[in-house]
C-alpha cells in the first residue's frame, strides 16, 4: 500500500490497519515498489502469519448482503411478467430500478 499526501483521507486508515495487523508493508511513493517487495519477501513468513490472524470471511459474507438488496429491490409480485419486462427493457446505469434488474 502507498501513503502519502495523495492518499484520501477515508483511505489513510487502512494503511494504519495493515501495518497494525502485521498484513503487509505501507510505502511513501509507488517509485518504491521494487524495494517493497523485496522488504515482504524477506519478511513473507511473517505477513504471512499476519494474514491467516486476520481471518477474513467477507467473500463468504458478500453473497448474503446482495441477496438481501436484490430481495428488498424486488416488487411483491414477482413473476414470469416481472422477469419478462425487464428482460426485453434496456436499463441505462443512471435508471434508480437498475438494481431490480441487475437483480
């Protein structure tokens, strides 16, 4: 990861919390990847171990949550007409029912 006056505020956190949990390696410039990739391959053990800590389980958890917008996207009626109508509507992105039919 790269921290540096660039960085968004909103961003500059999770610089904080990888160096904190031991995931990895913060650089000041991307002119200093070469040599940060060295520092992690000496060290990959070590980040190693600190990424199994962490025990990420969003991958798992991301299926659930989009389930749940497309089930609260959904009209009460769902059927055969709803699929139909959105199958043959061209959506553009800006359209706020979009999501029913990513759905």
């Amino acid at each position: 990861m790269v921290r540096n006056a660039w960085t968004m505020p909103q961003e500059r956190y999770n610089t904080d919390w990888v160096q904190e949990h031991g995931a990895g390696i913060v650089l000041d410039s991307f002119k200093d990847i070469e040599g940060g990739v060295s520092a992690i391959i000496m060290r990959l053990g070590e980040y190693g171990a600190g990424v199994a800590r962490i025990r990420n389980r969003a991958i798992f958890e991301i299926p659930a949550i989009l389930e749940g917008i497309c089930v609260s996207a959904m009209p009460i009626r769902v059927g055969v007409d709803f699929i139909q109508h959105f199958r043959t509507r061209p959506v553009p992105a800006s359209d706020p029912g979009s999501i029913r039919a990513a759905c």
